[in-house]
C-alpha cells in the first residue's frame, strides 16, 4: 500500500490523495470499471516511479478483475502491483443483473411481437422472454425471511450473516454498495407485486416503505474501508428516515407505494424532497448529493413533471406529484406532450384524478407508447390524500401475478448428478456448473440423458456451445417415466449458436413430470462439442 504520509514529500502526498479517491470512490462506474479521471491515471504512473508498488483496487459490482487485467497491462511493465481485495458477494452486483435481465425480458418481449412468424428468430426471441423473466424473478433467493431484509449469500448458499449480527442500519461496503439492508429492502422495482408478496402482500409493503421512512439515519453504523463516506452523511442530512436518494440504489423508493395502492405517500415525499432538498445557488447547494452521470438531475427533471422511469427496460412510467402548473415537453422529432396540474400549490400535492387524453385515468403508471403518440395529461391536485389510484388494479404492471412469492425456475442437475452419454466421454463435464469444461462426442448420433431421484418437470432447458466449433443444429429433448417409454418434450432444428461458448435457453413445448431425461442429438459429420446442459424447473 502507499506509504504513510508523515514519510512522503509534497509530491507524492498529492499521488497518495489521488489514489486514495480513485481507489475509495472513482474505481467503480458500473460493470465496466475505470479510473474516472486523468488525474488517476497520472497518479498510477507517478506512483510506479516513486516507490509505491501495491494498491488495493476495489470493484463493489462483480470482481476487481477488469481493473486488475487493465491496469497490469497499462503499468505492469514498471512494476506495479494490484492487489483485488474486495469480495463477490455484494448485494448491488445480484439486483444489478436482475434488473437487467428484466430489461433483456422485456426487450425480447418486443422483439417477438414484432417480428413476422416467420423469422428464423421468432421463436429464440420468446425463448429469451420467458427465460430472462424467470432469471429477473432470482432476487427472492437473496431475500432472508429471518431478518425480513436482502442480505448476500457466500459461495455455499448460507446467508453472510446470521441473525444475531444482521444489522440493517450498517452500511457495510461488503455487503451492500453505497447504502445499507434498508437501501436494498425495495431494490426489485421491477417486480413490485413480486416484492410485495415477500412482505406479505401489499399492506406488509406499505408497513415496510413506512418503516423505512420512519427509520432516521444517523450515519453513525458501517462504512467503506476508510469508514463513514459522503453518501451517510448527506442521506443523515435529508431527514427522510433511510431514503438515501442523494444516492442512485434508492432513488426510486418512494415510487414503491404505487405498489402498496398508497400513492398519496409517494406524492408526499417526492414533492418534500423537490421542495426542501434541490435548492440553493451556492457552491455546495442545489442537490442533495454527488451528481453521477446525470443521475441527479434525472431524477429532478423527471418528479417534477410527475413521471417516474420506476422499472427499468420497462414501456410504463410511474406517476409521482407534478411540480409545476403546467409543463410542455417538446421531443426532437417527437410530439408534444404537455402536462397540467389544476389546483397545484405547495400545500396541494396530492393527486385528486387524472384524464390521459380527455379519458378518467385511476392507474398510477402510464404507457410510454401513450407519451410517444404526444398526450394531454391533466392532474387535478388538493391538500388532502384521495382514493385516487388505489386499487390494486392501478398499480404499475409485475411479472409477478397473484398473491404467491416469486418461484423462479432454476437448474435441476447438479454436479455429480446422474448423467450419461452415449459415448465414451466425461459426461459429469456437462453439469458441473462451468463452461471452461466440455465434451466432444465422435462424428455420428449422440445423446445426453440425466435421472432424477423423483419426477420432476422441465419447463425449459439451456444448452451451452463448446470452446472449438462444432456445435449442434438440431435435437430432441424426450422425457420418461421409466427409462424405456419415451415421450418428446421439444424439439429443434436449424439451431446456431452465434459465439464460442454461448448459453441459449430454450421453452419445451410439452413440458411433462418424468424421471428420466435425454437429448438425442442429431447427427453430424464432425464431432459435437458441447459445454453445459441446464434442465429448469420449479422445486
């Protein structure tokens, strides 16, 4: 690590100022991860020559490992050292993927519904839908039922904490990126109805949300590795219970009582927080926290027109309080959207009804595509909370329906589980839980099968491209009660896997309870390489 300060020139307590922003703040910028600035850069270069030969280079999303391999190449030649010091498990990583596999979800949703039949992809676009859905729906297993809070799990499956010393007020940077349990508790915005069945139904998610805005922060609990840091003290500094929205891991939190079917709550603390928190003119004033890529500004921008991007990848916007009487909104190449708030005041800020277009609207959410054709949105606004927007058929769209807790499918094989194959060939590679390993099954038919101790339905199944060519096209997936009476599941042809070891998911046609599974590949004139086979289910 750089050396103590008390030993170092002026010079090289400037590097050691540097490093220690980039290192503390600046080395994460999503899942990609850089130094933010030429400062950092220039210090990295400096320091190689002034004796300081380790750093600790920390990435709260997945692992160090891009910055590591970046900056070894950049400077390893002067003989820098980067050491990875931070650990996998960080809760921001697993919802961060999960939003974005709802976006995929969604993305290929559309991508289905308007492409023709006859697209050689209409088909692999559904697949994606229903498999990138099930994959968003995974925040519920990071959801500890004993503490009633998302906390990350180690390698084995446990929980990182047990009861006795879970802490929902520490801000823990192993644990939870800029922020604590409370700035996790209501992550999965894009599945609302989801996350309010793990609370119980939609009042356990109102008493939640009222409890997180009831909890001061005090920013005396956790920290990163240098302790206490910006983010604490300017959520301390909001008076807003634990909404950190200084911050981007609970911005959109008030926006979840349109979930609960209490979407005066949401008009009351977005328009407390527009009110009280952006103002000032002077170095320091204006917002509430750092300004990350227009994050900040966004989140103003958008409240103050009433409109909230609450799930991401999603074609809905959830509604908030607007700010202003009226706002126009004047799309380049687009039409004109403009948006009324009668009676709106300081004082009136809740919703007392809305007309899209001239027609009554009870829904707290708009469609986009409504927007993207130009729209009229008028509020009528008053002092007190109204029954405006509180059935629970006014809340925003969830994948999840009904009363039930999310229930994803997941991998039904497990390393060391009851495979065969055709050939002679290491058959326990294809369920061992990592593509780096395959198996090559000679020119001609092959198959793969797998037994279960119990019937259990695969609903769809993952195929995983070797690391040389020689992929599949076509193939049968068959199930059987017996091992003798076999019935086809699904059935492809013409497949491609468009990279070296590509995942592709795939929805069995005619999903069956049996014991036994196997996949008759067709046969080639070159050998078959296959890396991985998933079999998903529902436990």
């Amino acid at each position: 690590m750089p050396e103590s300060s008390s030993a170092m020139t002026p010079r090289q307590e400037r590097i050691d100022s540097l490093l220690r922003g980039c290192i503390d703040l600046h080395c994460h910028s999503g899942p990609s991860v850089m130094p933010r600035s030429l400062d950092h850069i220039e210090a990295l270069r400096e320091a190689a020559g002034v004796g300081m030969r380790a750093m600790l280079i920390k990435d709260h999303y997945y692992s160090a490992t891009p910055i590591t391999e970046l900056l070894t190449r950049q400077f390893g030649h002067l003989g820098v050292t980067l050491l990875s010091g931070v650990p996998l498990n960080n809760a921001l990583g697993g919802f961060n993927i999960y939003a974005v596999d709802h976006g995929i979800a969604q993305m290929s949703l559309q991508l289905y519904r308007t492409s023709a039949a006859s697209d050689p992809r209409h088909r692999e676009y559904l697949d994606n839908y229903h498999y990138f859905t099930g994959r968003a729906q995974g925040y519920v297993k990071l959801f500890d039922s004993r503490v009633g809070f998302f906390q990350p799990r180690n390698a084995d499956g446990s929980f990182v904490h047990s009861p006795s010393d879970f802490d929902p007020l520490s801000w823990n940077a192993n644990d939870y990126l800029e922020g604590n349990a409370w700035s996790y508790a209501f992550a999965a915005a894009e599945d609302g109805q989801g996350l309010a069945n793990l609370y119980g139904g939609r009042a356990g998610l109102a008493q939640k949300l009222d409890q997180f805005f009831g909890t001061p922060e005090t920013a005396q609990f956790g920290g990163s590795f240098f302790g206490p840091y910006h983010e604490m003290f300017e959520s301390r500094d909001d008076r807003l219970g634990q909404w950190a929205y200084n911050d981007q891991p609970t911005m959109h939190v008030a926006y979840m009582y349109d979930y609960a079917g209490q979407p005066a709550k949401t008009q009351q603390y977005v328009r407390s927080a527009l009110s009280r928190t952006f103002t000032g003119s002077d170095i320091g004033q204006g917002f509430p926290g750092d300004e990350d890529n227009g994050s900040m500004a966004a989140f103003y921008v958008a409240s103050a027109l009433g409109l909230y991007p609450l799930q991401s990848g999603s074609p809905t916007w959830a509604i908030g309080s607007p700010l202003y009487s009226q706002a126009v909104i004047h799309p380049i190449g687009g039409k004109t959207i403009v948006i009324n708030a009668h009676g709106n005041s300081p004082q009136n800020v809740y919703v007392q009804g809305l007309t899209v277009n001239g027609h009554p609207s009870d829904r707290t959410y708009v469609d986009h595509a409504d927007l993207a054709a130009g729209a009229d949105l008028t509020f009528t606004m008053g002092s007190q909370p109204s029954a405006w927007g509180t059935a629970p058929d006014d809340a925003p769209p969830s994948p999840t329906q009904g009363s039930a807790v999310p229930n994803p499918p997941a991998d039904l094989t497990a390393p060391g589980g009851a495979v065969t194959a055709s050939a002679d060939v290491a058959s326990a590679n294809l369920v061992d839980n990592t593509s780096s390993s395959q198996v090559v099954f000679p020119a001609g038919p092959a198959s793969v099968g797998y037994h279960f101790d119990q019937a259990r339905q695969v609903t769809q199944y993952t195929l995983t491209a070797g690391a040389q060519a020689g992929d599949p096209s076509g193939w049968t997936l068959q199930g059987s009660a017996d091992g003798v009476h076999w019935t086809t599941v699904d059935q492809r042809t013409g497949e491609q896997f468009t990279w070296r070891q590509q995942t592709r998911a795939f929805t069995a046609a005619s999903p069956g309870s049996f014991s036994y599974y196997r996949i008759e590949l067709a046969a080639g004139s070159t050998p078959i390489r296959l890396s991985e086979i998933e079999l998903l289910g529902t436990a």
